[in-house]
C-alpha cells in the first residue's frame, strides 16, 4: 500500500471510528505483536480499556482491517491535558508549587537530608520561603497560589532555607563583613560536598542555613505531608540517574511549571551575577552561576524558578532561579548539597 492510500485508509478509519464510546485515538504508526515493535506499518486505535474480543459488546469490535490497512488496537487510558499548573497526588517534580506569600514557582526534585529517609521537595528560598520572610515548618501548597493552591492543598512543610544576603537592607539581608566566620560542622551533608569538591559547609541555624556572600544558591527544602504523595519521575526525563556538577558547553534540559521541558547548553560558567528581587528585597549578587541558553525559544519563563537542571544523562546538576532576556541562571548543584545537605 502506498503512503497515499494508507493516509486515505487512516482518514476513512477516522470517520467510522468518530463518535465510538471506546476509542480516544486514531493514527499511523508501528505494529506490535507480543508486546514487540514490529516494522509493519497499521492504523493504530487507541481505546480506554482493550478487553478480549469476547468481551467487547456487539457492534463494538474494532475490526483487525479498515479500507484494507490492518489494525492494532493499544490501550491509551483517558486522555487528558497534563497542566504543571494543576494539582497532583502524588506528585512528580516540574509542577506548581510555593508558599502561600508568592505567586507559585516549580517542584524541582525530591530529595533526602543528611541519614534521613523523608522525601523532601527541593526548589528555591524565593518558592518555598518567600525571600527570607517565611519560618521553618510554614505550609507549602500544591499548587502555588497563582494557580488556584489554598489552604486546602496543604502539600509540604518548609523545613529550612539557605539565608539570601541583599546588597542592602535589614539585619537579613545587608552585607557582612569581609570576615565572615564559618563553624564546622561535622554532618554528612559536609562529607557529601568534600565527595564533590565544593569547599563551602553548613552553617546551622534555627531558622535558617547561613551562606558566604556573595550568594551561591536560593535554595529550600520542604519535606511532604504524606509519603505517598511522593513521585520522583521527572515528566518528559524519568528518574534522576544521580548528581554531578554540570560543565561548560553541557547539553541539559529541564521541567518547569511554566515552559515545561526545554533544552538548552551551558554557555558561561563560574559567573557572578546581580538579581533583582523587586520591591521590598532589592538585589542580591550571585556567584558561580551557571548560565544556560536555550536551544530555541526560552528555557525558561517566570514560574519556572525552583526547576532542577539535568545532563542528557538524566544527572541532577543546578537549580534553576532567575533568568534575563534569553538567559537562565543556574546554582551549581554542589552548592545546594553541600548547603542544604541534600541527596537523591
């Protein structure tokens, strides 16, 4: 059968499946036998539930061949728009999610602290703890405020925050003094990052996790309600494969509440940058970001903040929170382990 005739048989198979209570979709595509791909090409009919044919209804039977083009009948479920702004249980990373004093930033992974089994959501200070101002153990909702989050979607609780330092303003956010004192701690969260080679460690406070400045990360950690409201598949990547730090001229991709899954490449590394927070923050410097250019289009756009940054090989390597005109802003993920304490 030429490509002709088999995009007039799928054409008619549109038209004498329209309406039929079972079928979702109709389309060209690849045979399969015994769960195998075949190299034979058939009209493919998406149904909610295949049964066997001594089940189906009369008058009901897909039949095996329509305008003399074979059939494969597959079982799609219900099909229905996957919004990141919509509300999940469980939930994966890449969807809305924030506290309930901002807009609504992304999920961007789920990970462990220190010994710790409890999953907890990874995503920035300015999601999760609304630039300073919330408290450990703050509800986190899913999804954020901006996409419809209440009360009732109560998803997480903040746990800690990495303190943001501003250029200027209050006790939160001025300048220190060039003689900043760090105290050691002995955690595993500081063994993780000697294993990755970042040379910064936690400082522990009871409301916040301190860091040099300039900053290195806007970064929080929320652990969930329930367990079970727990997905860990990243949509459009899969399971994360494990954590290293991304390099110059990377291919890497990510999920996000906004532009959802976007590639791009690590053009600039080790760069010292100033964000504007707006009204009632003001800037604060970064250094050594990662800065990401997106293949084509934005990699990302307002909402995306919070989104973990991968490798092609599906390796965690920043966290997503600011960008400029066509540009986005990465914290290296050594960083946010060795600051947050985090793992996989």
């Amino acid at each position: 059968m030429t490509s002709r005739e088999l995009r007039a048989a799928v054409e008619q198979a549109k038209q004498s499946l329209k309406g039929h209570p079972d079928v979702v979709s109709v389309g060209i595509g690849f045979k399969y036998r015994g769960g195998a791909r075949t190299d034979q090409v058939c009209i493919v009919v998406g149904v909610r539930k295949k049964l066997p044919a001594s089940a189906v209804a009369a008058g009901r039977l897909i039949p095996a061949a329509i305008a003399d083009q074979a059939t494969d009948v597959v079982q799609y479920g219900e099909i229905k728009a996957q919004e990141l702004t919509q509300k999940r249980r469980p939930c994966p990373p890449g969807y809305s999610i924030g506290h309930g004093l901002v807009t609504a930033g992304t999920l961007g992974a789920w990970v462990r602290r220190g010994q710790g089994s409890e999953r907890q959501a990874l995503s920035n200070n300015h999601v999760l703890a609304a630039s300073n101002q919330a408290s450990p153990g703050d509800f986190i909702r899913q999804p954020g405020r901006a996409d419809g989050g209440t009360d009732s979607d109560r998803f997480a609780r903040l746990t800690d925050y990495v303190q943001i330092r501003f250029d200027s303003g209050d006790g939160n956010g001025k300048k220190p003094a060039a003689a900043f004192a760090w105290r050691a701690w002995k955690a595993p969260a500081n063994m993780v990052a000697q294993l990755l080679g970042c040379p910064y460690r936690l400082e522990v406070r009871l409301q916040r996790v301190e860091q040099p400045y300039p900053n290195l990360v806007d970064a929080a950690v929320a652990q969930v309600v329930l367990e079970e409201w727990v997905e860990v598949e990243v949509p459009s990547m899969g399971e994360p494969a494990g954590i290293r730090d991304l390099q110059l001229g990377d291919r890497v991709q990510k999920t996000g509440r906004t532009t959802e899954h976007t590639r791009g490449v690590v053009e600039t590394v080790g760069a010292q940058v100033q964000v504007d927070y707006g009204t009632g923050s003001g800037i604060a410097t970064f250094d050594d970001q990662l800065i990401v250019r997106a293949d084509s289009g934005d990699f990302s756009q307002p909402g995306d903040s919070g989104s973990a940054v991968f490798g092609e090989d599906a390796f965690l390597g920043g966290l997503l929170f600011a960008g400029g005109d066509q540009i986005t802003v990465v914290n290296r993920i050594s960083h946010v382990v060795s600051l947050l304490g985090v793992r996989l």
